[in-house]
C-alpha cells in the first residue's frame, strides 16, 4: 500500500496546507481529491506566504507530480490566475509538473451566477457559500449534465456548454446581462490556457505508480465536519472531505490506503453559518482570533473561534479512520493563564460525550475540563523534549481521549516552526 491520505478534522482552515508541504519531500505525487476554490491552502516559507485554492499543496517542492483528481471540481478562471501568479511570484513553471483528471468538473460562469442567486434568495437562512460556484457544481455533476475538464478538448464544446447553460435558463432567465457576458468571455480565454496543460485518465496514472510502489499522498480540501453526508447539515460543503472521498476522488481502491493523517487546530474555528458548540463570545475568543488571524484564506471572513471539541475530534477520527494526528496553531494559545477543552455536552437535557447528527447551539451545552496555559517561550522549540510540562499535559490529554497519538505539532505558520515526534 502506498497511499497516504492527509485530511481535515474539523470545519476546514486546520492548516493542511503547510503539513502537504512539509510532507512533500516523503513522496513522488501529491494529488487532490475534492472541493474547488472554495478551499485555501495557506504555505509560508522563507518569509513569503501563499494560497492555493485548486493546486496541490506540493507544487513548491522540487521534483514532484500534483495531480487534479477528479472528484475536483475546476474553475479554469481561477486557476489560469492561479497558474500566472505563481509563474510571477516563483518562477515555476507547472505544465510539466501538473496533471488535471479529464473527469473532473468544470466550474462555469452559469454555476457561479446561479450560487450568487440561490444564496441571496436564502435571506436570513444564508450558509455561507464562498459564492464560487461548488454546489450548484456538485449539482450539474449529480443531475448527469456537468462539463467535464476532458470535454474542453472536444471540437463541440461551445455546444456543449450552451447546453448545459440551457438547463438553469428557467430560473436565471433575467439575470444574464453584460457582465455575465464578460465573464463568459473570460471563461472561454481560460478554457484555451487550461487546454496547455496535460489532461488525461489520472486513476489510470495512479494506479499504475501504486502497483509500481511509488508513494502518494491524497491531499483533502475543507474539513471533516463540512462533510455533504457526515457533517453539521446543511451548513456543509458539496463533497465528502472524508477518507471515502479520496478513493472517490482519486480512483483508487480502499485497499490502497495505508496512513491517514488528521490534521486538526490545537483550538476550533468556523466560517460562516452553522452550529459551533464551543464557540466565545468573548474576549477570550477574539484574542484567539487575533493571534491566529483568523481570516479566511478564501473569502477574508473573520472565523468563529472557541475552545477545542474532544467529542467532534473522536467523531472525525472514527470516520476516516485516522492513524496519526497532527495539532496545528498551538502557539495561538501561548500565554492564555488556562486553557479550556471540551470533553462532552448538555443536549437536550442529558450528558452526553458524542458529537450528535443534528445540533443547534441553543440545544447543547460544551462540558469543559481546564488546564493551565502555557508560555510563549513553547513556541520557539524545536523538539517535543523542549517543550513545557504545562503543553505536554494538554497534549496527553487529548491523545488519551481519542486514542490517536499527535505526531506533528506546529508553532508556526513557517515550514521550520514544526515539531515532528518519531
């Protein structure tokens, strides 16, 4: 077995971006299997930051393939701009180190105007979308008449999208006006750039590097708890962002999967709308956005940030079956006097220490177990030794709630701020 699956536990932003990165040098592809522009990998090395939306995060690593799986679904507007700023910024040139499954989706201007329209005529039951276009994607995918990277190399595609187009006329029929006309254009002048890169059957090109016992890592977009089917519906994202999804995405038979690592924030944070059991209100909760800048990468939203959930952890972890784990931002919590965890709820009247299928904030109640913080001088460490009792013991306690032990631990967003344990 070779391939290793790298994924997100909680509502997406743990930092994957930077353990892909980290990670690269352990492997000879790195591919993608879910989500679009919506996600936004954040890497910083050597002073520079930089966001990925659709590009595996191995692109920065000399030598390896990245691969566009095809449970992906592809904006070739955004990742034209995607492609040109990291040729101007980097100097890389990815035609030949980038590969785009034929049967991912294409995101289309029609997707993105119609994800504009259905969320405003939502009101007050907003979710949140990015408004780049996903779900009604994922829709098109599910109703058998998406476009496909692999059709853009057909002589009928202008057809072919026309077509496609035609099925959402009843409900956008008045809002096609000049600007979506420009977008269309764009569309079209991203198609051309799209078609210069290599588009083939990726599950034929991973497999035969499985059998050839070559080492693959499956790169994850969101965050477990985003999940379509096992996450905090309907304040979801439009694909499965489990371990089942890789094989999905990427064409490969669970049998294949040896390592899944799950990466998860030493603290939570969300985007958007959505039930968040312990989220602050306070002033707690904004230090812990300040100090974590809590942004998002995509959308620049402030996240909702509270205390770590053990009960949503052991969930996730179940889930994707999860062999290491990986504790992102914990010098975010430096110098807090204590630290808080969730370790079960009040809902609905009971005690309960599991993560329900169906919640909403009024109906349930985070039971905290509190630690002693610790300093900030923990974030200058180099090995797990170094670090303060105070921090391992908030480490132990989550490795003995959840059964997982933590393997990576980063105290910083820099590629050197990054303990790993053997």
């Amino acid at each position: 077995m070779s391939v290793d699956v790298l994924l997100g536990l909680q509502w997406g932003d743990e930092g994957k971006g930077k353990i892909v990165d980290f990670l690269a040098p352990n492997y000879d592809f790195i591919a993608r299997f879910q989500g679009g522009p919506n996600a936004g990998h954040t890497l910083e090395f050597d002073g520079i930051k930089h966001v990925l939306h659709q590009i595996p995060s191995g692109i920065f690593r000399k030598d390896k393939l990245n691969i566009i799986g095809n449970g992906v679904v592809l904006d070739p507007v955004i990742f034209m701009k995607e492609i040109t700023q990291l040729h101007e910024k980097f100097a890389i040139d990815l035609k030949d180190i980038l590969i785009i499954s034929s049967r991912a989706q294409l995101i289309s201007p029609v997707h993105r105007l119609l994800d504009n329209v259905l969320e405003e005529n939502k009101g007050e039951k907003k979710i949140g979308s990015t408004l780049k276009g996903i779900g009604p994607t994922y829709q098109d995918k599910i109703g058998r008449h998406g476009l496909r990277v692999g059709d853009v190399l057909s002589k009928s595609f202008r057809e072919k999208y026309k077509l496609q187009k035609s099925y959402h006329d009843y409900f956008l029929d008045g809002h096609y006006n000049q600007k979506f006309q420009k977008e269309e254009t764009k569309f079209f002048h991203s198609i051309d750039f799209l078609k210069q890169f290599i588009i083939t059957d990726t599950e034929y090109l991973i497999n035969k590097n499985v059998e050839n016992n070559k080492k693959i890592l499956a790169e994850g977009a969101q965050g477990t708890l985003l999940d379509i089917d096992f996450g905090s519906y309907p304040f979801v994202t439009s694909s499965n962002t489990t371990t089942a999804g890789a094989c999905i995405g990427l064409g490969i038979s669970p049998k294949k999967i040896d390592e899944v690592f799950g990466v998860f924030k030493a603290y939570c944070t969300r985007v958007g709308a959505g039930p968040f059991p312990t989220e602050l209100f306070d002033d707690i909760g904004k230090k812990i956005g300040f100090n974590g800048n809590e942004f998002g990468s995509t959308t620049g939203r402030p996240r909702r940030c509270g205390w770590l959930d053990i009960p949503a952890l052991k969930y996730s972890i179940m889930l994707n079956g999860v062999t290491k784990l990986y504790m992102m931002k914990a010098d975010v919590l430096s110098d807090f006097k204590e630290v808080k965890v969730c370790i079960g709820y009040n809902y609905k009247g009971k005690e309960i220490d599991y993560f329900p299928s169906s919640i909403d904030s009024e109906d349930i109640e985070p039971i905290y177990k509190t630690f002693k913080g610790w300093s900030s001088s923990t974030n200058n460490c180099k090995d797990f030794d170094s670090l303060e009792k105070d921090f391992k013991d908030y480490i132990s306690f989550i490795e003995d709630r959840v059964g997982v032990k933590i393997k990576i631990i980063s105290l910083g967003p820099d590629r050197e701020q990054t303990i790993h344990i053997n």
